[in-house]
C-alpha cells in the first residue's frame, strides 16, 4: 500500500448553483482526507447564484481551522459547461493526481483517496469509479429511462472505442482519478457532461486505465443540470470522436445488399428458380460480407480477441440469421398491429438492426480482452462472456 501521507492529491468539483451542498461536501472530504498534508479541493464554478461565496465562506472557515484548503475558480463564461470546467480545473492543478467528483454528494468522497492510491500503486494514468462492476450500483439514477440511457449509451461508446475502452465499464462516470501529465489537455474538445469519455478516447495514444466499484447514491441537495440537450451533445460527440470504425462497416454492409441482389439476378438469368437463387445469394454475401469485415473493419482487434476465426464466423452467422428473423417478425408486427406504412417499419428496423449488429460484432464477436482484471465485472458477463468462456475460466 502506498504512504497516505505522500500522496497529493487535487480534487476537482465542477459547480453550477450547488450552494447547499459546499459545506457538507468540504466535510466529508476533509474527514476522507485526513494523513494527506498535500491534498486540495478544487471548486471549477459556473453558478448565476451565491454558490461562489458560500464557497469563499467555505474556504476561509477551513483556512482558520487549518482543513484541507479549498481554491475557487469561478468563470464568468461557461465554456464547454462541465466538461470544460473540469479541463480547465485540470489546467491548474499542481499536483501529480486528480480526481474529478460531482459536488453534489452522489459520488462518495470516502473513494476518494482508494482511486487515486490504486493509480500510485498500480502505475496506471486514469482510475475510473464504475457503477457497472462488482459492487458498484447505478441506484441514484433517477428514473428507468436515465438508466436505460446511460447503459445504452456505454454500450455504443464501447462498440466506438473497443480498445481504448477495454478496461472500462463505466465511460460515462463523472467519478474518475487522473494523472494530468499523462493527458494532452490542448487536445481535448470538452463540451456537455462525458468528459471522461473526451480523455479516453481523444488523445495520442491509449491510457493506462483501471476501474473501481462505487455506488452512484443520491443527491445531497438540489436539482440535477442533466437536460435532454446534454443527450444530443453526447451524439454529436461521439460523431466527432470516430464514426471510422462504424462507417467502414456500413459500407460493408450496402455492398452486401447490392451483391444480393446482383447473384439473385444473375443466378435468374442463368435459369436457376428464384428460391434457391435467394438462399444461395443470402450465403454468399453472408459469407463475404464476414470476411470483408474481418480484413477491414475489425482487423487490428482479431489478435486482442478472444475467439478463433471458426468461433468468429459462427458468432457472426448465428447473429445475423437470428436477426433477420427477428426483424421480419418486428416489420410484420409494426404494419399490422401500430399500423406503421411498411417502407418506413422496414426503414427503422434497418437502422436500429444496423446498430445493433455493429454492437454485437465489436462487443462480443472481436471483443478484446481485458488487461485489467474485471473485478467479477456484471457488465462483462452480461455482454461478453458466454458459457463456453465460463467453462474454460
Ligand atoms: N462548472 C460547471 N458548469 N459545473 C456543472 C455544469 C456547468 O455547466 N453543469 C453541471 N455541473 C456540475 C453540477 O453542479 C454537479 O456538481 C456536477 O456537474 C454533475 O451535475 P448533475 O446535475 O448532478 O449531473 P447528474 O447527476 O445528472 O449526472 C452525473 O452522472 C452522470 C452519469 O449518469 C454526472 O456525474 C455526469 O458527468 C455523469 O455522466
Ligand atoms: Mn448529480
């Protein structure tokens, strides 16, 4: 174990109009942190209220009862809201560690000095708080919906992200210890909520990353800043980060539609009957459509997976057959029963099954393995793991 009393440690708190949560917040850090001389708390405030001097209060209370100090940036323009906050707390940060936490309470300061203390220990660049492994909890989500969200969202980051994010359950956590040298901070395009998401995946190269559980708890005091906008900033986001990988897939995927229906055709002409005519093109581009993947689309994660090229292709297949059945059913239920025209039933059905085909492929045929252990992670046996895995475990 590492020496509390050498680790300094800066902890930064993006603000917008948390003033009744400062002085609990302040407390429960300095109780988390007592033994580390070097620690500081960093206030990145953005509030239109009197959060700012409830803050200084906060600051010269802890200053006469020698507490760990308490710094306030406060901007008068908010840019990139959270995310740019957090980079600009990053910016002056003078300690070697940071760990970045929500000033609401819902992240527990106790975890404070675990995450950074494993990062010392462990030599890693970033230690992410999951609510997705082993212990962890996304409890203080509010509502179905916010959980459904905030899953579905890892998943499709992971699918972008397959190795950068190998060793994270939890892109989305507000929650994370950080080395700032480790980052390239004049990189980083920090707008809306997921700036652990910006730091994983932009920069030069990828990052030592470990995890640790946490409960997500609830709110302290005062009203979430989450907003339906911080959503569509998400996408846009993850647009700009690397649609690459996806965009080559679906590239693949047209061209396969356009052989499938050229081999029927052909086969036609050549006299063969229209059904076997359509099974043999369903083969065929099933066939080619894999291998074509295979060289362009997922090529440098082939060696990081856990499966040979058999397992591969029967993964492959078994997905795509399941899922044209299933999507002939949906297509046939939406038109008969929600009474949805039938082009744009088979439209939407088109997209949602693309996404999903384009998950499943990076998340569980080519997944990487990790290199981290997973803690008895949930999210990974939910995802990757199969039977077969389990057995040889
Ligand atoms: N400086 C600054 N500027 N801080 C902000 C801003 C802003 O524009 N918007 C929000 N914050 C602060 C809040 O004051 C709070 O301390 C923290 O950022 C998180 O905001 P919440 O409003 O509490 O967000 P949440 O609880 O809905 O979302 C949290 O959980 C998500 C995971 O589901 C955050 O940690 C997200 O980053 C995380 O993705
Ligand atoms: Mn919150």
């Amino acid at each position: 174990m590492v020496d509390r009393s050498l680790v300094a440690i800066t902890v930064i708190v993006p603000t917008f109009n948390e003033g009744p949560n400062v002085a609990e917040l302040v407390r429960r850090l300095d109780e988390a942190l007592t033994g580390m001389p070097g620690a500081c708390v960093l206030f990145v405030d953005d509030s239109r209220d009197d959060t700012p001097s409830i803050i200084e209060g906060v600051a010269a209370a802890q200053a006469e009862h020698g507490g760990i100090p308490v710094r306030l940036i406060h901007r008068e323009v908010a840019l990139g809201g959270l995310s740019g906050a957090v980079v600009e707390g990053l910016r002056a940060v003078e300690t070697e560690w940071a760990v970045v936490m929500d000033g609401d309470l819902q992240h527990p300061p106790e975890l404070v000095p675990v995450l950074a203390g494993k990062g010392i220990d462990q030599g890693l660049d970033v230690v992410v708080a999951s609510r997705y492994i082993g212990g962890g909890d996304a409890g203080g989500l509010d509502g179905w919906w916010r959980k459904v969200v905030s899953t579905s969202s890892a998943v499709l980051a992971r699918s972008m992200f397959p190795l950068r994010l190998r060793n994270v359950t939890d892109p989305m956590t507000g929650f994370f210890a950080v080395r700032p040298g480790a980052l390239n901070l004049d990189l980083l395009r920090p707008r809306g909520f997921k700036i652990l998401l910006e730091v994983l995946a932009r920069g030069p190269k990828p990052l030592n990353v470990g995890e640790e559980p946490f409960v997500f708890g609830e709110r302290f005091a005062g009203d979430s800043k989450a907003t339906f906008t911080q959503g569509a900033l998400y996408l846009k986001q993850l647009a700009s980060l690397r649609f690459g990988r996806m965009s080559r897939f679906a590239i693949i995927g047209g061209m396969g539609a356009v052989l499938n229906v050229a081999i029927v055709w052909l086969l036609e002409m050549l006299g063969m009957d229209y059904r076997p005519a359509l099974v043999i093109a369903a083969a065929v581009t099933i066939l080619t459509n894999f291998l074509l993947q295979e060289r362009f689309v997922f090529r440098d994660l082939i060696d990081q997976g856990r499966f040979g090229f058999w397992s591969r292709l029967g993964r492959s297949v078994a997905f795509n057959g399941t899922e044209a059945v299933l999507r002939s059913i949906a297509v046939i239920w939406v038109v008969e029963a929600a009474h949805w025209l039938p082009v744009v039933a088979q439209a939407v059905m088109i997209v949602v099954a693309f996404v999903l085909r384009f998950v499943f492929h990076s998340q569980v045929v080519y997944r990487p393995r990790r290199t981290q252990p997973a803690l008895g992670s949930a999210a990974d046996d939910a995802l990757g793991a199969t039977a077969a895995d389990k057995q040889v475990q």
